[in-house]
C-alpha cells in the first residue's frame, strides 16, 4: 500500500515584536500582551497614529530573511548538500526591498542561503504567505517535490504606515480589539519568517515535524476593492475547501486563529464566513487573532500566524484574543479571552484575507 504524501513542517523560524524565535512568539501570543509601543524607525509626526509593534533593533529586510530561512533549515536538520534541491517561496511586499525587486531578491536569498535557483515570489498583499504555504503544500502531496522552503517578510517603514493611517485604518487608540465592540482598527507590526515543508524525509532524517499541513483553500468574492462581502462568501469557500481537501467535518476543527484584524467591516464579515463554513459549531469553536499582539505584518501575516497557530496546537494552549472590551452581537463567536485556553485539540484554522476580495485558509494538524 503506497502512503499519502502529506507536507509536514519540520523547521520554523519567526521574527516580529515579541522577540526573535520560536519560543518567543508562542510566549508572547500565550501571554497575551500587545507588543505595541511608539514608533521609532521614522517620523510619524505628521500621522494620526504613531504606533505599531516593532522590534528595537532589527536588520535589513534581506538580512532578516536570510537569517531566517537558515534558521528554519537548521530547524529541519538540513546541511547545506541537503538544502541544494529546496525551492524558495517568497511572500513580500511589490515594492523594492532595499533598492532590490522581489524576484532578484528571492535569488539572491536562494544562492546566499544554499538553496537551489528554483524560486517563486507572492506579491499578493495580506494573502501572499499562506498562498505560497498552499502551492508549496500542494506540490509536496502531488509529489512534484521532497520539500520547499516558504519564507515571508515585512518591516514596518513609512510608505505603507502612512497609506493605512491616511485610509483611516489604523486603530487611534492604539489596540487592536478584534470581533470586540469598541474596536478602531489594525496596527502594523513586524513580522519574519521561515518554514521547511516536507514529505516524509524529515521523519527518515530523524527529525520529529511540527505540524502537518492537512488542508487549504483559496477564493475569491471580489466585492469591493478593499472592503469585504459582507456575508463571507469568499473566506467561508475558503474553508470548505480546506475542509473537504483534509476530509474532516467542522467539528475537527479545535481553534481558530482569524484574520480579523480589528476593523468593523472585516471583522462581522469574518464571523459571518464561520457562521457560513461551520454552521451551528462557529459559536462553540475557540477563536482569537494573535495580530491582537504581534499586529498585522502584511505579506508575512499568513507565514507568521501559520508558525504561532501549529506552536500553539502542540503546546496545548489556545492564544488570548487581546484588547478585548465587550461582546459584539456582528461577531457572536467563542473568543478566547483574558487567559490562554487549555486544548487537546488536534486540528486548527488560520485564516487570511486581503484588499480585493482574496480570502485563505490553511488547516494544519498535530499528533
């Protein structure tokens, strides 16, 4: 009998707010405190919000994504003949990255980090992480390729902090307070990371894999430019699909880590999808954004959140949904607040959504 090909992780790395590792992110989500401090990278005088969660000392984008991904790779027990053969899925921003466009800088990632010239860069806004995690997936189980290695990346910098505060999007209260009343808006914040996919080669190394991605799914409801269809067409699609791939009902599901990034719209819209994709269950359902701590790092939010939701499963314990005030009747759901919640849960959704109406879901599992 020939065994299914499924893509485990066996090597993760993560950067943002909450310190350098993976240690420190599922200690900084568990924990539960926004990362959020005064913005010192570049004048934010002129702006109507001057916050976001940044590192104090952090190095040039591509220094950080080089490091990552050889971390990751350490992670996995690749030496540097076994990285040879790995692709690179790169997820950042469209815009030069220190004078550098994404394509040229996914090759020069690749040679410096060992690995082969195969490279595939996503460019997509808020979905472009865990699209790559999903192709990269794919290619895995259909037995195109042994392993990739996904890597995503953003630094919070002027241009884009001073689009979101002048779309009025950035929270003035400086909290993100996702599905809660009260809620103002998103925060920005930085976010690095890395992750090995493999068939079964890393059990054959000796190496014991994170998590297993099980399933994904990827649609569109294309709406509104940046608003999202209020009912969650298109991010319910996305989760039936990553149910169906996985071959699991709702019910499987032990978490959620959501999108919702603390905006009105987007976050009813989001309860909605659940409601949709998960019936009667999406009130009983754990849920809970950790952008709530780590803010929203845009292209590398889906690689980030991917890391802290699969650390997070396996540890046994369910991030707290920060900034929490009151419920809201647009977002009836089961939020996970003031402490961690003890889970033996052995599946979990982590969600994306983006500016056009692109919507993810990944579904990984443990044990």
């Amino acid at each position: 009998m020939v065994e299914a090909r499924v893509a485990q992780l066996t090597g993760l790395y993560a950067v943002s707010a909450l310190g350098r590792g993976v240690d420190a992110q599922l200690a900084g989500v568990l924990a539960g405190v926004a990362a959020f401090g005064p913005v010192g990278r570049f004048d934010t005088a002129a702006r109507r919000v001057t916050v976001a969660a940044t590192l104090p000392e952090v190095g040039t984008l591509p220094d950080e994504l080089a490091a990552a991904i050889d971390a990751a790779c350490q992670g996995a027990g690749l030496d540097r003949a076994q990285r040879t053969g790995c692709a690179l899925l790169l997820a950042v921003h469209g815009g030069p990255a220190s004078g550098v466009g994404p394509a040229a800088l996914a090759s020069q990632l690749a040679a410096r980090c060992g690995l082969s010239g195969h490279t595939r860069v996503y460019t997509s806004a808020c979905v472009s992480a865990s699209t790559a995690v999903a192709d990269a997936a794919a290619q895995i189980t259909r037995g195109d390729v042994e392993r990739v290695v996904v890597a995503a990346g953003y630094l919070v910098e002027s241009d884009q902090f001073a689009l979101f505060d002048a779309g009025r999007a950035l929270a003035v209260d400086g909290a993100v307070r996702p599905f809660s009343a009260g809620r103002r808006g998103l925060l920005l914040g930085d976010g690095v990371a890395a992750v090995v996919l493999e068939s079964s080669a890393g059990r054959r190394r000796g190496v014991d894999p994170v998590a297993t991605v099980v399933g994904w799914g990827r649609a569109g409801d294309a709406f509104h430019p940046c608003q999202p269809e209020p009912g969650g067409s298109g991010l319910a699609r996305a989760v039936d699909g990553a149910l169906r791939r996985a071959g699991l009902p709702p019910q499987a599901v032990g978490y959620v880590n959501a999108n919702a990034t603390g905006t009105a719209q987007s976050d009813a819209a989001e309860a909605a999808a659940l409601r949709r994709a998960l019936g009667g269950y999406a009130t009983q359902v754990p849920v809970s954004s950790t952008k709530s701590v780590h803010g929203h790092a845009l292209e590398a939010s889906g690689l980030l959140e991917l890391v802290v939701t699969a650390l997070a499963l396996r540890h046994g314990e369910l991030p707290v949904n920060a900034g929490w005030l009151a419920q809201d009747e647009a977002c009836p759901l089961n939020v996970v607040t003031n402490r961690p919640q003890e889970t033996e849960a052995t599946h979990a959704l982590t969600l994306n959504a983006a500016f056009g109406g692109a919507n993810t879901a990944l579904l990984v599992g443990v044990g």
